[in-house]
C-alpha cells in the first residue's frame, strides 16, 4: 500500500495496514527533520570531489518513506538535477539513525 501525504510517498510493503493519521506520519518527518543538518552535510560529502558539482541542500528532498514497522523508517532523499537518480538513503529506528548509505 502506499500514500501521499506533504508531497512525499509513503509505502507500507507485503501487509494490511489501517491508514495512519496525519499526527503518526508526522512523527516520521520529524525524525528526519532532527538530523536534518547531518543529511545536508552527507549529501555534500556524497558530491566532495567531484568537478563543478555542488548540491544546493535546500534543493535536496525527502522522495520517499518505507515504513517497515511502527518504530522503523527507510528514507531516500534526492538532491537537485546534479545527482540524477543518485541518493542517499537513511534508515531510522525509533527516531535515531542505524544505517545510512548512497544509491543509485
């Protein structure tokens, strides 16, 4: 199953789920809205060396959350037109970061 909700997918994968309330959901966003200076310091990093590339983080954004259950989150954010379909995605349990990587 999967919804909208502020312009970002929210994908709930192999279960029946009762739709969350938009206060639930919310509480997904500001997890991530917590370490939000640390993803624009890793996406940055994600480009450091390459030539002429530099990420506006402001143009950086959250394309997509996985709730894998109640306490765990997946999270893949894209940057502006440098990155392409390059991400970074970061994986939260219960508000904190477990694991965190770059994609394509």
């Amino acid at each position: 199953m999967e919804l909208i909700y502020k312009n970002i997918e929210f994908y709930f994968p192999g279960s029946e789920v009762v739709l969350p309330k938009a206060k639930d959901l919310d509480v997904y966003l500001s997890w991530i809205d917590k370490h939000q200076e640390h993803i624009d310091n890793e996406v940055q990093e994600m480009t450091c060396g390459w030539d002429d590339a530099f990420v506006v983080p402001s143009k950086s954004h959250v394309a997509c959350i996985t709730v894998e259950s109640q306490q765990s989150i997946a999270v893949m954010i894209l940057g502006d037109e440098i990155l392409g379909d390059l991400g970074y995605d970061i994986w939260f349990e219960n508000e904190h970061i477990v694991n965190e990587g770059f994609a394509d």
